[in-house]
C-alpha cells in the first residue's frame, strides 16, 4: 500500500470515506432497533480497533469524526 499510496487519488480516500459513514450509521440504526440491548460487542471492537497498533490513524480519525454526528441522526 505504502508503494502505491501516491497514486491513491482524493476521490477514491472520500469515497471509502463515505462507505465509513455510512456503515456507523447503519449499525447505530441496528442498535436501536435492538434497543441498544446488544451494544457490548459495539464496544468490544471499539476499544480493540481504538487500542490496536495502527501504522496511519485516518480511518480511527474517520471513526471519530462521524461517530457522534451519526449517532445523533439514529437517535433523533
């Protein structure tokens, strides 16, 4: 990846970017269909993704970017 990263355009980095978005926004609408009662495994990979040796942040920055913006449009 590292080789190649210069060659990675913007579009592509916004699109995952988006794809990001939209899969937190679809598990927090799964979690309150379920009540907010399966929210321990939410918060399992959270602290492993959060804790775990990462070589570029962009996507943990991502993550915490939108996390509570999307959370607030699942919980209106």
């Amino acid at each position: 990846m590292d080789k190649h990263w210069d060659k990675v355009d913007n579009f592509r980095i916004d699109k995952f970017m988006m794809l990001v978005r939209h899969v937190i926004s679809e598990v927090f609408s799964v979690l309150k269909l379920s009540h907010y009662d399966q929210i321990t495994w939410l918060s399992d990979f959270l602290s492993k993704f959060i804790n775990a040796p990462l070589t570029a942040q962009g996507l943990l920055l991502q993550l915490a970017d939108v996390y509570i913006v999307e959370l607030g449009k699942t919980d209106d």
